[in-house]
C-alpha cells in the first residue's frame, strides 16, 4: 500500500517535468519575438538587445528552460508583457475565482450526473433510460459557450432574473459568500456543469447496467436480498470507477471554463488566459497554462492515491 | 509420403466456395436497421452536402452586406433565417459556415487518427525502449485538459485555419495513440499473430495483415467519438479569435461576432450555436450507433 | 507446378540424426517488483532442459500448469528466445547456420486456443494459404493447396473455405489449424495442447486425423498435453517436466511400467482409472507446485515429495538411467547409489526387478 503511494508520487516528478517543457517551449514554437508585441516600432537594435537580455531570451534554450523552470519552483513565473506585474500574482488572483466556478459546477454537475446514470442504468431500455440518456447526449454534445448564451438571453436578456456577467455587484471581482456574489455564478456554474453532467452519466449507466447484468447480482437476488441490498453491492463496485471519472471531469472543469469564462467574463484563469491571448502577452500565457496543468497533474493523482482506500483490489497488489 | 504439390493437378482448378459474408457488410446490414443511425445520418449527410455543394444551392452572396438591412428577424423575405449584424443572410452564411467548421472539426481527428494509429502499432507492437518513450510522451499530453492544450498551442503558433489544424492534431493524437497502444498490445499476444510470425512473414507484412486488420476497427470507433468534441473545439478556437478570421463564414467565429446581438436579436445570435449542437449530436449518436453495430466493448 | 509449391526442408542427417537436440535449454522471464523496479526477480520458466526428439517419432510432454512445457513448445518453434543453451535441428543449430526462419521452414505449431489462433477477419482458405504465400507460392496455387488441406482435414473446402472462424465449431477450427500448420509442410509439428479444449468425442477424431496425417507426411509430433490418456495414446516417448525442469523421460511403455520419479508416479497417480483392479498405493500430490520465482533449493519436488529426506534439499540430482536402461532417464535422488539418500538402495533393486 505505502509502496503504491510512493510508485504514484514519483511517477508523477516526470509528467510534470513533461508539462513545464511543453509550457516553456509555448512561447519559443510562437512566430516572431515574444518582445515585439511590446517594443516601440522604432526601438534601436540596442534597445532591442537590451530588452531580450531583459527577459533572458539572448541564451540558449536549454539554459532558458532551467532558468526559467528553477524561477517557476520558487514561484517567479515572469512579468507580464502588457501589465508589468508578476505572472504568478495574476494567475493566483485568478485562480481562486476559477476553483470556485469549478466547485459550484461540481456540486451541480456530479450528484445530477450520478443520480441520472444510477437511475439509467438500473432500468435500462426504460423509458426514464430513453430520456436521461438523450440528456446525457445532449449534454455532451452542446458546444458550452453556446448554450451560455443561451442562458443568458433566457435568464437575463428575457427573464431579467440573473446577472449575464462578472463575478459581483458592481464589476467586483473578489468573491464573498453571499447571495449578491451568489446570484452572478448561477448561470456560469450551470453551462459549466453540462458537460461533466453527461459524461458521468453516460459512465455510470454503462457502470451500473454491466454490474447489474454480473452473475453476482442475479445470485444476490437469488439468495433473497431486497433490491435495496442489491443497491448496496453496485454502488460498492460501480464507485472506484465513477470516481476516477469524476477526479478526470474535475480537471477538465478548471482547465475546461476559459471559453465559459469569456463569455460571462468571469475573472478566473479563462478569462486571464483570453487576455494572454489577445493581447500575445506570452509569459502570462504560459504562467497560466502551467499552473492549470500542473494542477490537472495533481487532481489526477489525489484520485489515484484516492483509489485504494474505496477499491480493495488495488490493496491487495 | 503423399506429396499435396503434385495431388493438385489431379484435383483440378480449385471449386467454386461460399464466400461467408465480411465484418464490414455485417457492420453495414446492423447500422442500416438502427432507426438512430438512420435519421440522424441521414441529417448529418444533408448538413455535410450542403455545405460541400454550397455554392449551386443559388444561395445568396454570405459575405454580401448592407447597412439598411441589419439584424433582420427569421421570417423576413428574401432572408429566410434574417441578417446578421452586417447585413449578410443568415442561411447562406450558415450553409457556408459549415464548410469551414465542418473542415476544421473533422481533419484534426482524421490526421491524429493516422499519425495516432500508427504510433500505437509501433508502440504497442515493437514494445521496449519504443514503447517507453511514446508512450511516456503521450503521458505528458495527457496531463493537459484537451480544451487548455488546444487554446495553449492555439495562442503560441497565432491564429489562422492551418494552425487551428495543427494545434487541433496534436490534441487528438496522445488519446488515439493510447487506444491504439492498449488494443494493438492486446492482438500482440493472440496466437494467430505468433502463427503468422512462424509462417515466415516478414514484420511488417504480420502487422499490416494480422494487426491492423484487428486494431483499426475500435481505433477508428474511438476516432469518432472524438469528432463532435473537435468541432466544438475548432469552433471555440475561432469564438476565442484563435481560429478563422473575419470576414468568412465559421459558425465559432460567426456565434462571437453576434455576441452583442443578443439584445436586439437573440435568435439571430443563437443559430450558428444550434448548427454546431445539432451537427455535434449527429456525430455523438452515430459513433455510439457504430460502437453498437461494431460490436466493440470497452 | 511442383516447384510452386514449397518444398519441405530436406533431410540432411539421415534417419539416426536426432530432429532436434535440445540441451540445457534456459529461459528466465525477469519481472520487475519494487518502487524503482529495481529488485527484479526471474521467473525460472524453464531452467537446464536437455532431451532430443528422434526422426519420426511422437514426444509427449506432460506436467501441471506452470511447469514449462509451453515455453519449451515456444522455444522449439523459435517464439520465445533462450537464454542460455543449444537448440539442434537437424545438425543446425539456430544462430549458428540456422535462422529463425529456416526454423520455420522446418517446424510449425498448432495452439491450444483454437479461436484465438485464427485472424478473425481472414477466411479459412486465406488463414491455410497465407504461410505459402509468403514463401512465394502463386496466389492461386497457395489457394488450390489450401482447398487440398481443407479436404484432407475432413472439411469440404466448397463449404469451408469461404467461411470466417467464428461461423465453425472448436473441432473444425482445430482441423484448420493443423491444415494450417502443414501448408507450409514442416517436418516437425509442437502441438501445445491442441486436443485439450476439445470435447472428448472431437478429440477422438483429431488425434485419428493426427495419427493419420503424421503416417501420411512422414512428420514428427511433439506433443504437450496435461491428459496421460492422450499422451499414452499417441506418444512413442513421454517427458516428464516439473517446474521447468525434467524429471523423467523415456519411452511410454517403460515409463508406464515403471515410474521412476516419485513426481511421475504421483502423477499417474492422480489419473483416473476405469480398472478396479488397478489400484495405487501412492499418495496423490497435495497442494499446488511451489512458485517458480523461487524454486526450492536441491530436487524440486522435495518440499511435495513424500520420500523427501534433508540431503533431497541441498544437492540437484542428475539423470540417472532406470534399471541400467539408458533410453529411460530420471532425475532422482534414489537412483543414484552415490547419493546417500537412504533409500537409494532399495529402489534401485525394486526398479531393476
């Protein structure tokens, strides 16, 4: 068991080795100069020298790639290009907005996403089957930042319930735990949780509907357990599998929002990512790339370090 | 010691047999009786022709505009599903607008289908040190949400339809090659792939006969189920301004131009959106019809 | 036409030139353990494996699971490499003048798996006709010499040839196995199990059509099966193996009258007998065969073994000839006066009278 965890944690030093050269090499696959977004037109070939050697872009890659990797393990992920502050201030302001986007999108997205594949799955080729199934495929199939607007052309353009944009009252950006701040992730957390919603429900029907056709159930109901003992024993089998899905969608939730933030400019990580993008503030880019997949790189593993406690058969090896 | 060489003069030029129907007509016969399959592939060939014979449909000018006539409301004549907020008409710009999308959405996964496949057989097949760095590779991929390594590699090469492509390829080929990997690694161990070895076959010729013929079937399932999830990405690079750029017709593109048009006109605003839902259900539903009429488990 | 057709390997050493010359054949499989994979430890699947199979002839192999005999069919068909050891076929030895491919000329298998040794996407005259092919026979004729096959293995080639494994039953895809098997025409066939998984109505018939088809092609059978029925049937010679190793080998008949090796006789012990009369007074083997990671030290068989005496764990024993008959060999402790088991003595008398 101590020897699993141990295996997981250092097989991970690699992958995330892995994603820091990949996030490096972002800005150095780019075309042009990182620098020519921000230097004057008219900048002299010394100011120009005098900027690159600045950043550090006059060494050689390899060198750049420690440089800059020993500067990102203690935090120092660079200066923006457009706004000259640290890239790791930004991105963790952002962050904490875009966790909690993605805890709300959560709490809606997997308890529905598992009651309707448990539902499915138990009466499977029902007619409860037929219609979560076909909102499980829609749900899957819906491009997100479509059906954002949507919602918000019903419940704010139309309805005028909701609020269409930003994070609070007044263009605030600091979340608080109350109903003002409440009122503007509602419609986000939703569009947000379509996704994740259909893709646990589409694996848990499948999950339950497999188990529920296993010679061990039938024999469960041979020795004359109630059907709500049966329950018991296919949520015992279904779990290990549902939760390393749901571990992968919480990834996808805070790496997946960007397209959802931009379109209720929800100041997390998505919307400082499209600000990167526009303004080819490369640095800021790659900051924020990195701090998402390496959070995805972590999220991954707290599921499989999760996986022996509710899977016995991985205990045992 | 009978000799069979010399038995078969005697017996004569081989007699004609019954031919067992193939898998794929078998694959072919399953979808044709499965309702889903039908309507919704016979949708998903309508939007694909339409967009593919845009031109001789005598749809009006998508990139023709006017002033007078912005934001017009569904209904209105001569704009069968009104303007947008240049004027243009909706229904040819939504025609056309599947040309691109359709394009960028559906090469990405092809690309990363072959370059995946072949990876996953070489990986999966050769094993050792081959296997170890591509697929320790792919691992790296793998640790970025698809949507992130898209916008990522998206915004470094800048925007444009090629680089839409190749950043949407890259996506595509570390989830491929695993599949491909883990299904080839699996055929590997077969008996009838060692009986080919031990009938002298070279290689190469093992894999292409007995490998591929096995691998590609699930390989290419997987492939489409991947295509709706391409074309919402394609689509969304060009919503962010990663992808195409104006002035042509992309239904991404198209959804962010009218962004600020859902006040005035929220239908309007909503209907390069409903193109891509209804095409991305279309392609859900037929890879789920072909996993069932393939017979393939995961 | 005859040139078209693949030619078998010729015969280079005459008939007293044994086939194959195996000896201490070893193959260890490494499987990594630890947090680094660093403490990597051996699966001894076969481990000092020496024995010849004659021109002709029908080697039976038996033992339980695990005890190496389908890594020894895959190491004489050049599937799995060896370690350590000379495999002789013909007076060549393999990575010397032979290749693997002149190997596979000269030697071909038919699997356990009679499924799962069929491309499921190839029709059975493409499975027969594919191994012709490939060493240069014309489509058509690799397809005439499939059809010719078909018939000879009992299957209409009009009603077979076109079909697709999965439409055929165990019995007759085995059939198309062993037409596989010969449409290259190899002179040695390893046949791993290949009745096994078959009804015992259907095994009847294969081993028939074997018997036949080895009179028929002047081949040489190895034969592996866990059935001593089987094995008495249709073998010349059985070899006894136990974990991965040989304990006893001789001809069926000596062996059947007297089983040198406690394991053997444990072994035959635990067959069923439809004789009454036909009693055994050994004791059947208990428990399951020790882990081959780490076999026991000395003979192999000691820690099951109920002759067992302490020197039986320290010294490896070597094979000894049974009743001074050098064709019969095992490896036993009580039949090498020189051992100091305390036995010895009395079982050598026992054995010779």
């Amino acid at each position: 068991m101590l020897i699993y965890f141990l295996q997981r944690l250092v097989s991970v030093i690699p992958v995330a080795l892995g994603v820091s050269l990949i996030c490096f090499m972002l800005v150095h696959i780019a075309p042009g100069d990182p620098l020519t977004a921000v230097m004057p037109v008219d900048a002299t070939a010394e100011q120009q020298a005098e900027m690159r050697a600045a950043y550090g872009f006059d060494k050689p890659l390899p060198v750049q790639f420690v440089l800059w990797l020993g500067n990102a393990l203690t935090g120092d992920l660079g200066t923006s290009i457009a706004s000259g502050r640290p890239v790791a201030d930004e991105v963790m302001r952002a962050v904490g907005n875009s966790l909690i986007l993605a805890f709300f999108a959560s709490a809606i997205g997997f308890p529905l996403g598992i009651l309707f594949g448990f539902l499915a799955g138990t009466y499977k080729n029902g007619v409860v089957d037929k219609v979560i199934t076909g909102i499980a495929i829609a749900g899957v199939s819906v491009p997100n930042y479509w059906l954002g607007m949507v919602l918000v052309v019903i419940f704010s353009v139309s309805l005028g319930w909701l609020p269409s944009m930003g994070a609070g009252p007044g263009g605030s950006t600091e979340w608080a735990w109350d109903w003002e701040h409440l009122r503007f992730i509602i419609l986000p957390a939703i569009t947000l949780a379509a996704v994740p919603m259909g893709i646990v429900t589409r694996t848990v029907r499948a999950l339950v509907a497999d188990i529920r056709s296993n010679d061990f159930v039938t024999a469960l109901y041979a020795k004359g357990l109630m059907s709500r003992h049966v329950v018991a024993h296919v949520i015992r089998n279904a779990a290990p599998t549902a939760l390393s899905v749901v571990g992968i969608q919480l990834g996808y939730l805070l790496g997946g929002s960007i397209l959802i933030e931009t379109v209720f400019n929800w100041p997390g990580t998505g919307f400082l990512l499209s600000n990167a993008i526009f303004q080819r503030d490369l640095p800021l880019l790659q900051g924020t790339i990195l701090v998402l997949a390496l959070f995805f790189v972590v999220t991954n593993l707290l599921v499989d370090l999760a996986q022996p406690l509710i899977d016995p058969r991985i205990r045992r090896t | 010691m009978a000799s069979i060489g010399t038995s078969i003069a005697a017996s004569g030029p081989p007699k004609a047999v019954v031919r067992s129907k193939g898998y794929w007509s078998g694959v072919g016969a399953r979808l044709r009786r499965d309702p889903v399959a039908l309507v919704f592939g016979t949708f998903l060939f309508a939007i694909i022709g339409a967009a593919i014979f845009a031109p001789y449909l005598g749809l009006q000018d998508p990139y023709a505009g006017s002033m007078v006539s912005r934001l017009k409301p569904v209904g209105t004549p001569g704009h069968l599903l009104g303007t947008d907020e240049l004027g243009r008409d909706m229904l040819a710009r939504l025609i056309y607008g599947g040309r691109l999308t359709l394009l960028l959405g559906l090469l990405p996964v092809l690309f990363a289908f072959m370059i995946g496949t072949v990876l996953g057989v070489l990986a999966g097949f050769v094993g050792g040190l081959v296997n170890a760095v591509i697929m320790r590779t792919v691992d790296v991929f793998f640790a970025f949400p698809s949507v992130l390594l898209a916008i990522a590699i998206s915004a470094a090469l800048g925007a444009g339809i090629i680089n839409s492509i190749v950043s949407l390829t890259l996506v595509f080929i570390p989830p491929i090659t695993r599949v491909a990997e883990s299904v080839t690694a699996s055929v590997r161990n077969l008996e009838y792939v060692d009986a080919a070895r031990i009938s002298g076959a070279s290689a190469f010729t093992v894999v292409r006969v007995h490998v591929l013929g096995n691998v590609v079937s699930p390989i290419f399932v997987y492939a489409t189920s991947l295509t709706s999830v391409s074309m919402i990405l394609a689509a969304g690079l060009s919503f962010l301004g990663l992808g195409v750029k104006p002035p042509e017709a992309e239904w991404g593109l198209m959804l962010n131009t009218l962004r600020s048009a859902i006040y005035i006109n929220p239908l309007i605003a909503a209907l390069p959106g409903v193109m891509i839902f209804i095409t991305s259900l279309c392609l859900n539903l037929l890879s789920d019809s072909l996993r069932t009429a393939m017979n393939i488990k995961d | 036409m005859a040139d078209t057709v693949v030619d078998p390997r010729p015969d280079r050493g005459g008939p007293a030139q044994p086939l194959v010359i195996a000896k201490s054949l070893k193959r260890h499989f490494t499987i990594s353990k630890g947090l680094f994979g660093m403490k990597a430890s051996a699966v001894r699947a076969v481990d000092d494996v020496s024995f010849t199979v004659e021109k002709g002839e029908t080697l039976g192999i038996v033992g339980e699971s695990g005890c190496g005999k389908s890594t020894t069919a895959r190491i004489l068909v050049g599937l799995t490499p060896i370690d350590s050891g000379d495999l002789i076929f013909d007076g060549e030895q393999l990575g010397g003048d032979l290749t693997l491919k002149d190997l596979w000329a000269g030697v071909q298998m038919v699997f356990q798996d009679s499924y799962a040794s069929l491309n499921p996407r190839l029709t059975i005259e493409d499975t027969i006709a594919f191994g012709p092919r490939m060493r240069g026979t014309s489509t058509d004729d690799a397809r005439a010499l499939a059809h010719e096959l078909l018939t000879r293995v009992g299957l209409a080639p009009e009603r077979f040839a076109g079909r697709y494994p999965h439409e055929l039953s165990g019995g007759q895809r085995q059939r198309v196995n062993i037409a596989r098997s010969l449409a290259i025409r190899p002179r040695l066939v390893i046949l791993d199990e290949a009745v096994s998984a078959l009804d015992k109505s259907v095994e009847a018939q294969v081993l028939n059509l074997l018997t036949d088809l080895k009179a028929e092609f002047g081949l040489t059978y190895v034969f592996i099966s866990h059935d001593l029925n089987v094995v008495r049937y249709i073998s010349d010679r059985i070899m006894v193996m136990y974990l991965g190793e040989v304990v006893e080998i001789g001809p069926v008949e000596k062996i059947w009258q007297r089983r040198a090796h406690p394991y053997t006789a444990a072994l035959f012990a635990a067959m069923p007998s439809m004789d009454p009369d036909d009693r055994t007074e050994v004791p059947p083997l208990a428990g399951d065969p020790p882990n081959p990671i780490d076999p026991p030290s000395g003979c192999r068989f000691h820690t099951r073994c109920a002759f067992a005496e302490p020197m039986c764990g320290t010294a490896r024993p070597t094979a000894m000839p049974v009743a001074g008959d050098a064709d019969h060999m095992a490896a036993c402790h009580m039949l090498d006066p020189a051992s100091g088991h305390s036995r010895a003595a009395a079982r050598i008398a026992e054995l010779a009278a």
